[in-house]
C-alpha cells in the first residue's frame, strides 16, 4: 500500500519505520537534513533501518491511499493546503496529532466530506538524530471515525495492525481524545516551563500539585459535556502516561527551546475555550497557558542591552 506520512519528527519516524515494513512509505518534511538523512539510511528505530522515500514536495503524496498527518497543531493549515483537491476521494485521512482543533483545520484544509479518522496514541519516540527515534514503553492507539466510513476506519486500524501496533478503533472517539488532551494538558505545560521531562510532575511534589489540579480541572470540563472519559481517576491515568515517558523532553519543551509557537492553543487553551461553553470555571488551565505564552513572547522578543 502507498502511505504518506506528513511529518517526518519523532512519532512520523516510529510510525513510518513499522509501516514501511510492509508498505511503500513516503514521508513529507520541511527539513532538508531529515530528508536527506531518510533517503541515505532509510527509518531507524532501535538501531534498525527500514529503507522508505521522503520529500519537500508534497504533489509527491498526491497518489497515496492513506495519509498520516504527523505535524503540530499550529502546523495543520500550512502542510495540508498544497492538498486540497488534489488527493483521491478514496484516500484515507489519518490524524494523530495532539490538542482538539485537528479535524477542523485537517476539513478546512481538505473539504468536509472527506474519509478523516482522528485518533489517540500514546506511542512516543525520542529524536535522537534525522530519521531515527528511541521508542519509549508500548503504547497503544485508538481510532475513531470524523468522516470516514466504519469500513475505512477499519482498514486503518488493521493497517495498524499488521505493522505492529496495539490499535483498535471506537465508536466514539471523543472519550480517547479527551482522555489524552488531559494528560498533555497536565503534563506538557509544566514540563516545559521548568524545563525539565514529563518525570518532573511525579518527582517534585509543588509540580505534581499543579499537574493534578490542571487534570482534574480538564476532566470537570468534559463531564460537564457528558463526554464518558475511559477512566475514572484523572490523575492516576496521568500518572501512568508520565511513568511511561518520564525521561521524555514533550514537544511543548522542543517548541520552546527552538522560540517556535507552541501548540498550548490547542490543549490547555482548548479547555479553557471547552471550559467557557460548559460554563465550567478553568482558573489552573488558564493561567498556565497564558504563562507558556508568555514564555514563547519572551523567546521571540528581542534581546535588550
């Protein structure tokens, strides 16, 4: 099967290397090393490289049957727009991307009829040169249909599947993305202010207090939208994402060290927009973002003497 890969970071490179097992793998990327660094030695994981094709021109995706959108959130516009009216009606939309936001962006992008499954995963690599990622703990995937037919969503799932992943698909989707946004909710913002990886939320208690606050303030905001989340503690379904990627830098730190926007918009500022249309008061989730704003203001500024 030809897949495309919008995304060559850490989760498209995992993704990328286990399809390209059995499929014809072409992954889009805006940085000339990582393309480079894809066609000289193919994916690696682990030490083993699968051999796959990568690019800068996204009309050489225009003939895939699925497309996996691995990019940001604040990212979902630019990289998806050289696509509209150009790929089959056939064509699988894949996205596992953080925050909510995602199947809005992904159908302006695209148009609102197209077959789109969005999904949860809590798969996650550390970078650690072009091309090639250290994956860290099992994760598992669910997926769930935003437009694509019971049967297309099927055949992602198995696609999934057969390249070794723990994948399964849901009827409702809503309960997994909102499960996930509150872990990145609780986890990304704190990590990233102070600088250190996701273990710093379990390791210092004052962090940890703040980390739980934001959890529990995110899951008031969902059972206020009778979204049934897929478990009952919030916090110790945080805990447990953390334990998993405790050594891991998450992608809000990377954005930050590089002055790069973050993706903040898109999950502790999606729950405070949820927050404000379930009249849910979101005082833990406001502030944090608008601290990482901060933060991101403070990097683009000038230096002053």
């Amino acid at each position: 099967m030809r897949i495309g890969i919008v995304g060559a970071g850490a989760l498209g490179t995992l993704f990328g290397h286990r399809l390209a097992a059995h499929n014809d793998v072409l992954l889009l990327e805006q940085r000339p090393e990582v393309v480079d660094a894809i066609r000289r030695n193919g994916l690696r994981v682990e030490g083993e490289s699968r051999p796959a094709r990568a690019t800068g021109e996204p009309r050489e995706l225009f003939d895939v049957q699925v497309l996996f959108v691995f990019v940001r959130a604040t990212d979902t516009l630019r990289a998806l727009r050289p696509f509209a009216a150009q790929l089959s009606p056939a064509t699988a939309i894949v996205s596992l991307q953080n925050g909510l936001g995602n199947e809005e962006a992904i159908k302006t992008c695209l148009g609102s009829t197209i077959p789109l499954v969005i999904g949860a995963t809590t798969e996650s690599g550390l970078s650690v040169a072009p091309g090639e990622v250290r994956r860290i703990g099992d994760g598992t995937t669910v997926l769930g249909s935003a437009g694509a037919s019971p049967e297309a969503c099927n055949r992602v799932v198995r696609l999934l599947v057969d390249a070794g992943f723990a994948a399964s698909a849901a009827y409702d989707i809503r309960p997994h993305l909102w499960g996930k946004l509150i872990a990145n909710a609780a986890i990304n913002p704190i990590s990233a202010l102070l600088e250190r990886p996701n273990g710093i939320v379990l390791t210092d208690e004052y962090a940890g207090e703040v980390a739980r606050s934001l959890a529990q303030e995110a899951a008031t905001v969902a059972n206020a939208m009778r979204i049934p989340l897929p478990f009952s503690d919030p916090w110790s379904y945080v805990r447990t994402i953390v334990e998993q990627t405790a050594e891991l830098d998450n992608s809000m730190l990377f954005d930050l060290r590089s002055g790069a926007r973050t993706e903040v918009d898109f999950i502790n500022g999606a729950v405070v927009a949820a927050g404000r249309r379930a009249a849910v008061p979101t005082p833990y989730n406001e502030t944090l973002t608008a601290l990482v704003k901060a933060r991101e203001h403070i990097a683009r500024a000038p230096a002053v003497r």
